[in-house]
C-alpha cells in the first residue's frame, strides 16, 4: 500500500479505503481435491480425466519406445576401429596420419583400417599421430 506525506508532514493513505465498496466473488475451487457436488459437473470431470489419463499412458508409451530404440541402437553399434587412417582433403589427395582408434588428435576425415593396414601405411610413409603414437603401440621401428 502507498502512503505519502500531506504538507504538515502527517501520513496520509494514497489509496482509498475499500471497506464501503463491497467486492462479490464467484466461488472458486480452494483445493484441487474440491469436486463438484452434483453429477453433471462430476461425469463431464470424469471423462477430462479419463482423456488426460490416455493421453498420459501414450506418451509414456512412445517414451519406453524411443528408450528401447535408442538402447538398441547402443547394443548394435560395431565396435570402434583399433586403428584409424587420416585421409587428405579430397579423394585423390595421400593418407596425411595413422591413429589409434578413438585418438582424440583424429580429424573429421578418418576410416577404420586393420592393424596390418596401419603397419602398411607406416611402412609407405604416412606420419605417426604425435598425440596417440600408433607407431609405438603397433611395435613399428622405421626401416
């Protein structure tokens, strides 16, 4: 409530007093477990429940199917390569590294290869990975 000061210094109520205006209200629902009391209002709220509770049990539905989908999906991926060739920018372009799969220092242009691939490619002169290391984990000496 706003109060202010009248010139003598003394509080005076900005607001009007709302004692002399009556204020009518409709009734409103006080706690949501107050029903209704006659059976119209109850029938037409037994069927809006019904309806919400069906569409409840379908998302939930829905939801356990795409959790079984995605957990699925988990399941059936293939394992990730042991080893990693790096490949240049277009498709004519050399090998550029040899990683260890799942090396962080990968690029976006990587295929899996099998160990005697990634010996091979060492041997005709693709780097070693600086970050991985692939030519120590695969027992590789120059030469």
């Amino acid at each position: 409530m706003a109060d202010d000061h009248d010139p003598s210094g003394r509080t005076v109520n900005a607001l009007p007093a709302l004692s002399s205006t009556r204020v009518t209200r409709t009734p409103r629902i006080e706690h949501v477990t107050d029903l209704p009391p006659d059976l119209p209002r109850l029938r037409t709220l037994e069927t809006w429940l019904a309806l919400a509770l069906d569409d409840v049990r379908r998302a939930i539905a829905a939801a356990e199917q795409r959790e079984a989908e995605r957990q699925r999906g988990i399941e059936a991926r293939p394992p990730a390569p042991d080893w990693l060739l790096e490949v240049g920018l277009n498709r004519d372009a050399p090998p550029v590294h040899v990683h260890v799969g799942g090396c962080w220092n990968a690029g976006k242009r990587v295929r899996g290869i099998s160990r005697d691939e990634a010996l091979r490619a060492l041997a005709d002169g693709v780097k070693a990975c600086g970050a991985c290391r692939p030519d120590s984990e695969l027992g590789f000496l120059d030469g």
